[in-house]
C-alpha cells in the first residue's frame, strides 16, 4: 500500500484522558456531539486491539466509484484518514498519526481536506491539501472542536465546538481565524452542512429533546426544524445540487439512510434492513451515495443508487471504514 508521509512532525501520546480536564472534555465530547453512530458500530464491531490488514476495494465498488472518496479507518489501530480514487487498487494513507485522525471534509474544488485530530492531546480542526501534504491545525481550544464542513466559496468552514460547555454551530476563515458563533442553545447544535448554494446551514440538534434535523440561514438566523420523529435524525448533508437532503435516522427497527427534500417534505428511507447504516456521502452528480454499514463484524462502506436503491461494497477489510466522504469533483 503507497504510504504519503506528508506530517512528520512527532505527535504528542495522549494520557490521562479518563482523568483530570482532558477527561472531563472527553465525557463531554462523548455526551454532546453527534458521535453516536460511530460509537453504536464501533461497539457493535469490537476489537482485539491488534494491527489489522489494509482496507481494499471490492471488485464492484470500485465499479461504482467515481472520483474520489475520503474516509478513516483504524487498519493500523488508530484511526487515520485514506483516500480511494477512481482507477486504485487500494487505498493511499493520507495521515499518519498515532493519535487519531477522522470526519474528512472537502472544500468544493476538491482541492483540500478538513477533517478532525487528537494529535495534539484534544479533538481540533485541521485542514491538509487533497494528497495529505501542508497538514496545519486550524482551531486551538481547551473543548472539542470538530465536524468541519466547507463553504462553497471555499473561504468559510463551519464546525461544531464545545468551548462555551453546550456543543453549538461556530464559522472560520480558512486559516483559523475570525471564528464567529452561528447558535446558542441550551441544548446541543452539531453536525452542520453548507449549503451548494451557501445560503443556508442544515444541522441536528437535540433542542426539541431528540436530535432532529434543522436548517438555518448561513449567518445563523431562522433557524426551521425539518424532521419532528420520535426516533433520532442526525447526520444531515446537502445533495449537490441543494434540493435534498440525505441523513440517518432511527424512526424503525435501526439506524437507516434517509432522504428528504430541502424543505423537509418527502422524507423516505433509501435503506431498509437490519444493519447500522449511517455517514451518508453524496456522489458528485447526486445520483448516489456512500454510507457505512455493518454487515459484517466490521463497519464497510457501500455505495447506494439513490433512485434504485441497489447497493454495492465499495470497501470491505478487516478494520473499521468510517466517515466517508465523496469528493464533489469527478
């Protein structure tokens, strides 16, 4: 497997994290954020702890990918982040860190990624060009930040943070600064998305007790709740053109991808089974999507026609694939 050492920089171990204030930030993290999905399949999974084999494509979800996907896997026994492109036998490892590395986002000219890292002892928001090269730390504080999504002029994100004790919808420049707060809630706001056309936010937030998905204007006001289920929506993310919506909720029997249109009218499941489907992804065109799924003991990525329904592996090994995320460039 080609490795791109892009960050050589030596990474500072982690400790104490059950104990004193680093503790304390992660049982915040842990309660607040929108991290369910992945705990409910890392905890379904398991682990013994050991290095596992490289994750590798399958012979038909690499004739379903177009372009380039992005995701973590802890094939190496600490979550780093991979890049499949269109045409590879396996995947290229874009960080190399012990401490882990997850939530890859693109920036649409597909050019850079934004994920999140603990490589410096707290959950911050990095960003790194789309080969892994110029790895730099964009957020600095003492509580979480993390779930970066890209303006589409490609000179805001906006983030998830817990630096003021509740989780809320914080925007930034691209090299840091000029951090502004979009929500304040006495409840929990993440997971936010912008909008193709940058005029609107989708998020989920637990305000009305379950988490449901909302959509607000690009500078916070209005904030519209879309879903209203008994179950819990989350994970929202734009189609490429903005007319829907796909998420993940458990309004039946599991965690399922569901779609809906941008004003929240038609929403309907594209999974339908037993599995822990979550991390919806859309491809370029919009015509499908990748997501996680855990058919077998490990979570996979499929890839999902959103018209059909019909579903293929897109990567299946022995570790955890999560987070994927399509580059919105063919």
């Amino acid at each position: 497997m080609t490795v791109r050492d892009s960050d050589t920089s030596a990474q500072r171990k982690v400790e104490g994290a059950a104990s004193g204030g680093a503790g304390r930030r992660y049982r915040t993290a842990a309660v607040a954020l929108t991290v369910l999905a992945a705990l409910v399949l890392v905890a379904a999974c398991g682990g013994d702890g050991e290095k596992t084999p490289a994750p590798s494509p399958t012979a038909g979800g690499l004739s379903a990918l177009r372009g380039a996907v992005a995701f973590s896997s802890d094939a190496d026994g600490d979550s780093d982040i991979y890049l499949l492109e269109e045409g590879d036998s396996e995947p290229t490892k874009l960080t190399i860190n012990e401490p882990d590395d997850f939530a890859p986002a693109w920036s649409r000219d597909g050019t850079r990624i934004a994920f999140v890292s603990f490589r410096d002892g707290n959950y911050e928001v990095y960003v790194m060009n789309s080969d892994g090269s110029d790895q730099k730390r964009l957020t600095k504080h003492d509580f979480v930040d993390t779930f970066p999504s890209w303006s589409p002029s490609g000179d805001k994100i906006v983030f998830a943070s817990a630096r003021t004790g509740n989780v809320e919808i914080y925007i930034m420049n691209t090299d840091g600064s000029g951090i502004e707060k979009l929500t304040d809630n006495p409840s929990g706001d993440s997971d936010p998305d912008w909008s193709p056309d940058g005029s609107k936010i989708v998020f989920e937030s637990d305000r009305d007790k379950n988490r449901e998905i909302y959509v607000m204007n690009a500078d916070g006001s209005d904030p519209q709740r879309l879903t209203n289920h008994e179950g819990d929506d989350f994970a929202p993310t734009w189609s490429p053109d903005g007319t829907q919506i796909a998420y993940v909720s458990k309004r039946e029997k599991s965690f399922e991808i569901y779609a809906m249109n941008a004003d929240g009218s038609n929403q309907h499941p594209l999974t339908d089974d037993l599995f822990v489907d979550t991390f919806p992804s859309w491809s370029p065109d919009g015509s499908s999507l990748v997501f996680v799924t855990r058919v077998r003991p490990n979570a996979d990525i499929f890839v999902i026609d959103a018209a059909t329904r019909g579903q293929l592996p897109l990567l299946q090994a022995a570790a955890d694939e999560l987070y994927p995320a399509w580059s919105p460039v063919p």
